[in-house]
C-alpha cells in the first residue's frame, strides 16, 4: 500500500486547496484538523473537485495525548505537510500565549511523531513574516530574518528553527519550509475557498463580504505608509498556485532530490501589489464596487513586502501562474456561491 501524505490543518483555506492538488496527482491524504477554524463540509468540496473524499481524524495534535494517539493509530504515513496553526496577525498581539501554545506545541508533537514512528518528510507552512520589515526588497532566501513583527510571526520563526535543530539532531529526517507571502483567491470550481469563522482577518475575505453586503464597509489600515499611494503593500499569490507549490515540494521529498536535509524556499508572484491596488483590481475584475474607509494603521503590520522568486523557480521547478484579476474574480465567484 502506498505511504499516505498527513495534511494537517487540511480543512483550512490552504490545506484544502493543496488536498486537491495531492489526490489530483495520485496521493493518499489523510486530514488531521481540529475544525477550530474551519468546517467539515469542506471535504465535501474536496470531493466534489477530485473525485474522493480523504481520510478525515478530528484530533487537536497541540495536544500531546491526542497527537500519540493519533499516530499510533495512523501508521502508514511517509509524509506530512503541516498546515494546523492560527494566523492572523491582529489576533495574535492580542493573544499571544494562544498563538504559542497552539503553533508551536502542536509542531513539536508532529516531530516527536516523526522520530518515534519513522516518517522521515515535513513540508512546513511558513510565512514571509520571518523576514520581518526587511531593509531591501525584494526578498529572497539570503534576507536576513528581522525580529517579528507580531507574535504569528514569531511562532513561524521559532517554528523554523525547532525544524532546523531537530533535523540537524535526527539526519534521518528531512524538511522543506515554504515561506509564502499571501495567499488569495479559490478553486476555480468554486467548490472551495477561504471561508473564515466570524469576523475575517484578512483582506478579501473581509472586501467579498463587503460588496455582497455582510459588512458595511472595507477598512484600509493606514494612508501614510512610504509607498506609492500610502497603503501596505504585499505579494499576493493565487492559492491554487501555492497548493501546487506544496505536492512539488513532496516530490522532492519523496524523490530525495535535496542537496540539504533542512531547505526553504519563498513562495510568491514577486511583485508587491498595494491594498487600494487590489481594491481597484476587484472593481476592474468584477465589475462590482467595494465600499471602503481608511482608518489608522494597525498594530503589527509591516509596511511593504513581496518575493524574489527565482529560487523556488529553479530549485522546485515551481512559478506562480494565474494573474490577480483571475484571482480576484475567482475570490468573488467563490463568495457568491456561498
């Protein structure tokens, strides 16, 4: 029998998508989420795209009882692709002890997991984050990483380092952290897509909202930024494009095409794209107005950041594909549907 893949987190907005693109090219998958901020309907979407449903364990893996039970129980695994962290960067200055009991706990569980029952390969969801508000841009892999900004950023940089050390410790093990910069957008089928619990955190699902009607007004933190129109500027990458981003990194993996146990790559289009530049996109795309206000900054935000990208271009083989406009409108299809 074929070694499944462990995606954890794997009803999320990324895990989902990258589920798809695993069973597309052929992976077993099974799902570990604890449904805290996502829904187990999403595996119904997951079908409905790839044609099958995956093996699905309600398990929260930051905590330790649970996570020995689950491996144990599961013990065809040959790779793990570790999504199950909370995100969101407002949220995280507010609740930071949250944030590092959840994100790092539950990746110290996996990799206890990883020595103990011989599953030798981790892809780790990273995040642009670790670079901080880098001196230069664009960034690439040689950046130095700044202290965090916000708290979810330090946890995905202690998190690379807890990889690093124990991967250095343990050669058996190898690991792949992929840093991306900000994911966006839905399947095309519109069977899957961000789907945030409450309030969102993050920018489209909150715009979306706001042109079909749940909230009154999009807020646009900060007009004095030192760039071209005054908003923060990211590098916004099509989150179909990053889930094939994840099975790449598998293969090489799998394939034992590394020349280092320990890699990671910068995962993004590598152009950095303004928050009211993404307001004008979506009118462009969709042909829909976004009510929008801007308010002060807010606490933990850096000012501008976007990819160098060649790196995951040559060593992976991987590019970002799909433009923002298609992105966009299918953010807004995705919306729609629901």
């Amino acid at each position: 029998m074929d070694k499944q893949i462990l995606v954890t987190g794997g009803t999320g907005y990324i895990g989902s998508h990258t589920v798809v693109e695993l069973q597309n090219n052929g992976y077993h998958v099974i799902i570990a989420d604890n449904l805290s901020n996502s829904k187990i309907e999403v595996l119904d979407g997951i079908e409905a795209i790839s044609g099958i449903k995956p093996l699905f364990e309600k398990v929260d893996l930051s905590v330790r009882e649970e996570s020995i039970a689950f491996f144990k129980k599961h013990t065809n695994i040959g790779a793990i692709i570790h999504f199950a962290a909370n995100k969101a960067v407002g949220e995280s200055v507010e609740k930071p002890l949250m944030y590092y009991r959840n994100n790092i706990n539950s990746l110290m569980n996996i990799l206890d997991a990883m020595k103990d029952h011989n599953i030798p390969n981790l892809v780790f969801s990273s995040s642009c984050t670790v670079y901080g508000q880098p001196d230069k841009l664009p960034v690439t892999e040689e950046t130095p990483r700044k202290p965090a900004e916000s708290p979810y950023g330090n946890t995905k940089m202690i998190s690379e380092d807890i990889i690093r050390d124990t991967i250095n410790a343990n050669p058996e093990l190898k690991g792949i952290a992929l840093r991306y910069f900000n994911p966006i957008g839905a399947h095309p089928t519109s069977k899957i897509g961000e789907l945030p619990l409450g309030v969102p955190n993050n920018l489209i699902p909150f715009l979306t909202q706001t042109v079909a009607g749940m909230r009154a007004e999009l807020s646009v933190f900060g007009s004095d930024y030192n760039t071209p129109d005054g908003s923060c500027i990211r590098d916004y990458i099509n989150v179909v494009d990053l889930a094939k981003a994840h099975v790449i990194s598998i293969e090489r993996l799998l394939r034992d095409k590394q020349l280092n146990n320990y890699e990671f790559f910068n995962v993004g289009t590598g152009e950095g794209v303004s928050v009211l530049e993404i307001i004008s996109s979506f009118e462009r795309a969709t042909g829909e107005k976004v009510p929008h206000k801007i308010i002060e900054r807010r606490a933990g935000d850096v000012e501008q950041i976007y990819a160098e990208t060649s790196n995951a271009n040559k060593v992976l083989g991987w590019k970002s594909e799909a433009t923002l406009d298609d992105t966009l409108l299918s953010a807004w299809n995705w919306q729609k549907s629901l």
